[in-house]
C-alpha cells in the first residue's frame, strides 16, 4: 500500500498552487476554533442543566460517538482527498450532487449573517465595559428627574439596557423602525475586523487563528480561578452537575443531544471541507477528526464548570438579597434596631413575630426566597451572555475588568467561528473561478464581505433580533441537517464505500476499521433522519411565535407570546427549505443537460457509455 | 396655675406631632448601613442638629424666615431610628403645610445628607421624593472613543496589507520569466513544510515548478545576494544576428 502510487489529485486552475498551511498547528487551531463557538459556551451548559446534569453527559457522548466524529471524518477526508471547496468537492464526487455544495454554501452565508450580526452586540457590550460605573448596573432617571424610567424599574437595569440601549427593539416583528445607527457602526467595525482576518485567505487566517483560538481558553481559565473562589460557587456546580437519571427516559432530552453535537462541530457547512483542502494530501485525518471533536466536547465541559461557578455566584448573592430586603421590611415595620436581624436569623426572627403579631407579618409584602429557585434560573442563548452573566459581572469586584474579559472572549471565540463561515464561501468562489484570474484574492474577499455586511444591516433595525432568532431556528438547524444526510449518503453510496476507504488508507496509512464502516453505512445516516423527522414534528407542535418584549403589555416584564404574521411564516419557509432546494434542482438540472447532449450527440460504435447516462 | 399652662403647651404640642398627623413626616435613618464601623449612635445631640437643618432649611423659604429650632418637634423615636417630625408657626399652635416642608427639605437635601454622612438611600423622608442628580454623561460617550480607536487600527492594518499585497502582485509579474523559474527553484523549499517521504512523490514534484509558495513569491535572484551564472546564454542572444 506504501508503494502504490496516489490517485492523481484534480488538476489546479491556471498556474498558482494551492495554498498551504504553514504549518499543522494551524490548520488544528482553524478547526478547534471553527467549531468551538459561542454555543459552547451558552447552549451546553443550559442544557446540561435542564436536562439533568451529569445524566446529560451520557446521550452527549453516544452522540459523538456515532453521529459526530464519523461525520467529522468523513468531511476531513473528502476535502483532504479532493482539494476542493464545498462546491467543487461534490462536483467531482458526482455532477448530480453540485446541489450539496450550494446548499452548503447558501447556508454558510445565511448564517454568517446573523452570526456576525451577534458578535456587534458583543461588540457593543465590549466597548461599553470600559468605564465604571457599568452602564448597565443602574437605572437612568427619567426626564423630570423625580424617579427612574417606568421601563427600567418595571424589569431590571440589565434588562432595560439590552432591550432598549442596545437593540432598542419594537413591540412587533411588523414594525421594524428605522436602523439603529449604534449596531450599524458595530457592524461595520465586526465586519472590517472578519475582512482584515480573511483579507488572503488562509495566510492571514492562519496568524490570526493563534490569538482568537486560544485567548478564549485563557479567559476561560481566569474565569474558572476567579468563579470557583467566589461565594456560591460550589452550590452552582453541584446544582449543575448532581445526576439526575430519571431525564434519560424523555426523549426529548436525546434529540437536543444528537444537535447540539452536530451543530456544535459546525457539520455540513463546508468550512471544515475548505481547511481540509489546504492540508498536504498524506495527513492524518482521522487522527484530526477525533481530536478536534474531543477538544471541542472538553471545551464544553470546561466553559460550563466556569459559567456555573460564575452562575452560582450569582444565585447565592441575589439570595442573600432577597433575604436582605426581606429583614429590611421586617425592620421597617416593627421599628427594630438595624442590623439586628442576620441572614442567619431571620427565620427565627419571622417565627417570632408571626407567633406575636400574625396580622401585621401577614400585611408585610415579603418575598419567598429559596436558594433552589435563584439557581433554576437558567438561561441559553444570548439571554445568557447580555442579561444573566452581565448582572453577574456587577457583584463581582472589579466589574469592568471582568466585563471586559467576558465580552473579549466571546467576540474572539464567534471570531475563529467567522473565520470557517467566510473560507466556506470564499474557498468554493475561489475554486470555480468566479472571478477573472487578474482579480486578487484581496478584491473578491472585499466584494464578499462588502455584500454580507449590507444584507445583515436589516438585523439593525428595531426588529432585527426577532429576525435574528427566526434565522438562527429555520435557515440553519432544518437545512444542516439534510445536507449532513445528503453529504453521508453522497460519499458512502455513490462516491462508494471502497473508494472512500482507499483512499483514506492511501492517505493515513490504515484502512478504516469497522466502527467507521457501520457508522458510515448505516447509523449515521439513520441518526440524521430520525433527527430531522424529530425536529420537524417538534417544530410542526407548537404554532410558530415569538416573545416579544412590550413595555405595555399587562405582564410586563415577561415577554408576549405573540404568533408570526403570515408573511413571516412565509419567509420562514423559504429560508428553511431554499438552501436544500439546491439539491434537486442541480440534479435534475444535470440530468436535463445530460439528456440533452445525449440527443444531440449519440454515443458512436464501441465507445463506452459515459457513467450516470442510464437515463435518456 | 403656671403648671396647667405647662402641661397644656406640652400637651397641644404633642398633638401636633404624632405619627400620621397632619402635615408630619416619617424620617428613617440607616447610619450602621452607610458606616459601618463608624457609625455614631443617635442621642439628643443628633436630634438637635436635625432640628437645626430643618429650621435652617425652612428659613430659606420666603415669609418663613424666623423659624426657630424649637419649632420643629419630633416625637416616637424608635431604635430602628425612625421618628416623625412637624415644623410648627411661631405661635406654636399650627404647623406649616406639607408642600412647603416638602419643597423645603427637596432643595437642601443635600445639605442635610452631608450634615449626617448619609445619602438619599440612608437618610429617607417618606413621602418627600429625592431629586435625582443629573446624569454625568461625558460630552463624549466613550464607547465612540474606543470604537474609534479599533477600527482606525483595523483600517490602517487593512491598507498595509492591501498595499502589500499589490506590491507583492507587481513583484510576480517581473517574475515570471520561464529561465528564472527554474533557478530559484531551490529558494522556494524553505517556505514549505514537507517530510522526506513526500519528496519522493512524482505528483509533488510537478507542483514544484511554480515559482509562487504560500502566496509568498520567491524574490529574484539578485536581490537576495545571489549570483547570475553568466555561463548559461539568455534568450536574446541564442539567435545570431544575420
């Protein structure tokens, strides 16, 4: 097998070669970083809480064993063999599976519009944490100055400056008010910050690859020292981590495992297909694939201990509080000598006085507070990062410092995401020749960005967050899905299971064993359907609505439940089916131009029939 | 006789400060909360530092300005330290309406804060709202200044890497030149990083032949110190002129 000569690699346009990594590090810290995003670092923990702490592990893991990693690989090593973007790599698989490389690519910039649209609120929060005090810590007063804005104490200082200073946002997705020239000017530096990283490509990619991967495991660290050393932080943890079996048998609990490993390794967006293709053709890629899913899963891990230390923190001192208030009315009302009542105490100190003055501890507005209901509270998403951990933030000493770290570490980790978003474009545009061969690199990589960051202005509007979210639910989750299936199935059954193994023995120097064959072959596959039939009958459940943050609403400040108008719905539909749309129609595009040209030009005497031309 | 006026002086003037009597308020003070160690223990002597700021800030009422410290009364002090407070005329049978009070001690609020080290939080008049300091906005907000700041970085390291580049382009162009390809050959190596075993693929060595690496293109010969072998003929001079 070592002596065999390779099988010959496509042939490189005009007369430059590929271009290359400088060296491994790179190339591992580009997929590291890809897939470690900002759903590390608030949808696992989340979910390890909601679903039973420890317990979730165990679904968690099965997932990455049959559903991950093989899928991982199986990317890493098309794009290695083939040396191709997304798009191409399916051409040369067969021209009837183009679609999946479109599809691939329409969803690539779907998402890394949002995505970027993000990472300007993290910006946003990034430059407000330069100043203390944080403007998020207290109300602003009110024009006449006698008390704080009706908003801000209606909901929370945290709250008001998300929903209003930051995204100032409508009551209706229909009103979409004007663009709000904060979040554009941050939306122009994010994208000019993605455009000076991918501005060549890989070559500047690759150095800055080694700052926005690894910061973020250096904060997560100061993070993990600082939280674990703070009050509260032990309750947090064992809240977070205490087993609970009896969640394994909702098999709901199942299906938010199988997505979050798929789309916490960012599958079937073709980025990892593009790095891929800049390695030399003789790497190990099935060494790659298993390492950088187990450090992405480690990753996860380690960024829950540290959030839930953090988290716990949190849930003690707004506990202590509650109780604090609480004495406060106690004393209030029964004129006693300050800080006569400790925490400790006031149990005691009601049972007293409710056993002698039942009817005026009755008249008393008191809280119930329970440590159990503050840790409850959990959040995912970015009511994680801009409400819950910026409250957090405040009680700790030296807020702004931390702030500062929090914010950097989440733009830099949604930054390396960015960098696998942008090459999944760039490199298949690149690959097909988009442009003349005179056009630098430079130019198309401006031109992408340029047009990326005028389409996600529309998240700058007054309703752009409900829109955000509406991408993020439809045109990701439903298309990945499929086309994760479209790209197992595509490779095992018509690029063919032999060949894939050949290859992947030409190039690492061992065939692939049972494991891959069987999770290849058959549970993969099985796996993506049952996900996606599971997803659509969870999405089909419930009507499509949204939350909607209305100060006039009579339960403010929860949020109303509101349904989509009908031109939303239909324009989410098109965004959950038009990338995976691209698969038939490129297919039965090739087999109409195949027909075609076999009524044009029948096939003369002897000559073997070209491959794929059964039909016609 | 002398000793019944006494007790009814006494008396009306404890009418007039009772809790929830008319035109009385509630004063509530937190001064363990807002020192600490150092806080002070309320004696008759804080009492009557607290009348004085009373009096002294209904003197800067207009019509009010002979009010004395004896006649502001309080009454029902407690050891939270709470105690109602009236402000009465000088003829000691009425007391002042709540509106003036309440204007009064609004507008000198802070004076009587800082007359007990206490803040609005601390010291509470119930039902005399405080005055909100006008927020301290910088003329500047300095999330502009930083945001200037990065992206001025960023567009600076985009120029340099642009002008870069269209100066390594105009570079290339001199270069390629099919005899000086070959010959800097060798100099292209060290920018790739490749085992010994690949050296011995023929697929690799037919990627050679380009004189562009990593996008970084090999510099001519002469600029690196190198030297031209003038032994080998160059193109122009193959063809003997006729």
């Amino acid at each position: 097998m070592a002596g065999a000569p390779g099988p010959a690699p496509p042939a490189e346009g005009g007369g430059e070669a590929r271009p290359a990594w400088d060296n491994k590090l790179q190339y591992l810290l580009s997929c590291v970083g890809f897939a470690v995003g900002l759903g590390n670092l608030w949808r696992f923990p989340y979910l390890c809480q909601t679903y039973g702490g420890g317990a979730f592990l165990i679904p968690y893991v099965i997932a990455l064993a049959f559903e991950g990693i093989p899928l991982f690989h199986i990317e890493l090593a098309i794009g290695q063999r083939l040396r191709r973007g997304s798009i191409g790599v399916w051409t040369a698989i067969s021209p009837y599976l183009g679609g999946v490389g479109l599809g691939c690519f329409t969803v690539s910039f779907l998402v890394s519009l949002y995505y970027n649209a993000i990472l300007a609120w993290v910006l946003w929060y990034l430059l407000n944490s330069f100043q203390h005090p944080l403007p998020w810590g207290a109300c602003p007063p009110d024009l006449n100055r006698t008390g704080l804005v009706q908003e801000c104490r209606d909901s929370s200082p945290v709250s008001y400056f998300w929903y209003r200073r930051t995204l100032n946002v409508s009551a209706d997705i229909s009103d979409s008010g004007p663009l709000q020239w904060r979040l554009l000017l941050c939306l122009a530096a994010s994208w000019a910050v993605v455009y000076l990283c991918v501005i060549r490509g890989i070559e500047t990619t690759g150095k800055a690859i080694y700052f926005t991967a690894l910061f973020p495991y250096l904060v997560l660290t100061v993070f993990l020292v600082r939280g674990l050393t703070l009050p509260g932080a032990m309750e947090g943890l064992t809240y977070l981590f205490t087993p609970d079996m009896q969640v394994l048998q909702n098999p709901r609990v199942w299906l938010d495992a199988a997505t979050q490993i798929f789309f916490s390794l960012s599958l079937a967006f073709g980025g990892h297909i593009a790095f891929a293709s800049y390695n030399q053709p003789r790497n190990n890629c099935r060494r790659d694939a298993v390492s950088v899913a187990l450090v992405n899963s480690m990753t996860s891990l380690y960024a829950s201990i540290a959030v839930f230390s953090v988290l716990g923190f949190k849930a003690a001192s707004d506990h202590g509080q509650c109780l604090d208030r609480n004495i406060l009315r106690l004393i209030n009302a029964f004129d006693l000598p300050e800080q006569s009542v400790s925490r400790d105490d006031y149990a005691a100190a009601l049972a007293r006085l409710n056993a002698s003055q039942p009817a005026r501890v009755a008249g008393l507005p008191l809280e119930v507070c329970r440590l159990e209901d503050f840790l409850d509270k959990s959040a995912s998403g970015t009511g994680l990062a801009f409400i819950v951990f910026t409250e957090a933030v405040l009680h700790m000493p030296g807020a702004p410092v931390w702030a500062v770290l929090f914010f950097g570490m989440l733009y830099s980790l949604g930054l390396s995401s960015m960098f696998g978003n942008m090459e999944s474009m760039t490199t298949p545009l690149l690959d097909l020749g988009v442009m003349p061969r005179r056009v630098p690199k430079e130019a198309l990589t401006g031109l992408a960005c340029l047009l990326c960051f005028l389409t996600s202005s529309c998240f700058t509007l007054r309703s752009g967050s409900y829109w955000l979210e509406i991408f993020d639910q439809y045109a990701a989750a439903l298309n990945l899905i499929l086309l994760a299936f479209f790209e197992v199935v595509g490779v095992v059954y018509i690029y063919g299971m032999k060949r894939l193994c050949d290859d992947i023995a030409w190039m690492t120097g061992r065939r692939p064993g049972f494991y891959w064959r069987v999770t290849w072959k058959v549970v993969s596959p099985l796996l993506l359907l049952t996900i996606f039939v599971a997803y659509v009958a969870l999405l089909a459940s419930s009507p499509p609505g949204y939350k909607a943050w209305n100060p006039q609403y009579e339960r403010f400040p929860s949020r109303q439940e509101k349904p989509y108008p009908g031109w939303v719905l239909a324009a989410c539909a098109l965004l959950s089916f038009l990338p995976t749309l691209w698969v038939p129609v490129v297919a039965l595009g090739q087999l109409l131009a195949r027909c075609r040209e076999k009524t044009r030009n029948p096939p003369q005497d002897g000559r073997p029939k070209p491959q794929g031309s059964r039909a016609c | 006789m002398l000793w019944l006026l006494f007790f009814l002086v006494t008396a009306i003037r404890a009418d007039l400060c009772q809790p929830d009597a008319e035109n009385a308020f509630k004063v509530r003070l937190s001064i363990r909360t807002a020192l600490g160690d150092k806080a002070y223990a309320w004696d008759r002597n804080e009492e009557y530092l607290f009348k004085a700021m009373v009096a002294f800030s209904m003197r800067k009422v207009p019509n009010r300005e002979t009010t004395e410290i004896s006649h502001v009364l309080l009454c029902n002090v407690t050891q939270r330290v709470s105690f109602w407070f009236v402000v009465t005329d000088p003829s000691r049978n009425h007391t002042l309406p709540a509106v003036e009070v309440q204007s009064a001690i609004r507008m000198n609020r802070n004076r009587i804060n800082n007359a007990f080290f206490l803040n609005d939080q601390t010291l509470e008049f119930l039902r005399i709202p405080p005055t909100f300091a006008p927020p301290t906005d910088p003329s500047v907000p300095i999330w502009i200044i930083i945001f200037g700041v990065i992206f001025c970085i960023v567009l600076v390291a985009t120029m340099l890497l642009i002008l870069s580049g269209i100066r390594q382009h105009r570079r290339v162009k001199i270069l390629h030149c099919p005899f000086q390809a070959s010959a800097v050959n060798n100099q292209c190596h060290f920018g790739k990083n490749k085992g010994p075993s690949e050296m011995e693929d023929t697929e690799d060595k037919c990627e050679n032949v380009i004189t562009i690496e990593n996008g970084i293109p090999c510099d001519p010969l002469d600029m690196k110190g190198g030297h031209i072998n003038d032994a080998f003929v160059t193109e122009d001079e193959r063809l003997t002129p006729l």
